[in-house]
C-alpha cells in the first residue's frame, strides 16, 4: 500500500494546492487529484516538479507499506 502524504507536507509548509501548482509548473487540477488520491498514476516528472517546488523528497510524499496477504 501506498500512503499518500501530500496534504500532510503541504500543512507542514502552510501551503495550498494553487501555490504548490504554480511553483511545480502543474496544473491546479493535476495537484487536486494527487492531493485528494483521485489518480492511478502519476508522471516521475511530476513527482520531480512537486519534490522541486516543496524542497522535498518523493519518500516524503509518499510511504510504502507492504501488502498483508
């Protein structure tokens, strides 16, 4: 399981999803959906530009939990 952390990093930093899209150079709409776990995939440059724009790494993002079977 992936754990999404965005909303968490972006708290952190007092940011919200305009600012975080305008410094990434993504659309508002790109961010929403990361923000609110609404997409299957994402671009590694996306996940470049968003790490760039919160001075941050993908872990910091996202958390791997292994999968119970």
């Amino acid at each position: 399981m992936i754990k999404n952390k965005l909303s968490e990093i972006m708290g952190i930093r007092r940011m919200n999803m305009a600012e975080v899209a305008r410094l990434a150079g993504l659309t508002h709409v790109t961010v929403f959906r990361i923000y609110h776990n609404k997409t299957k995939t994402i671009e590694l440059e996306t996940l470049d530009k968003l790490c760039n724009a919160l001075n941050c790494r993908i872990q910091d993002i996202f958390e791997h939990f292994p999968s119970q079977n």
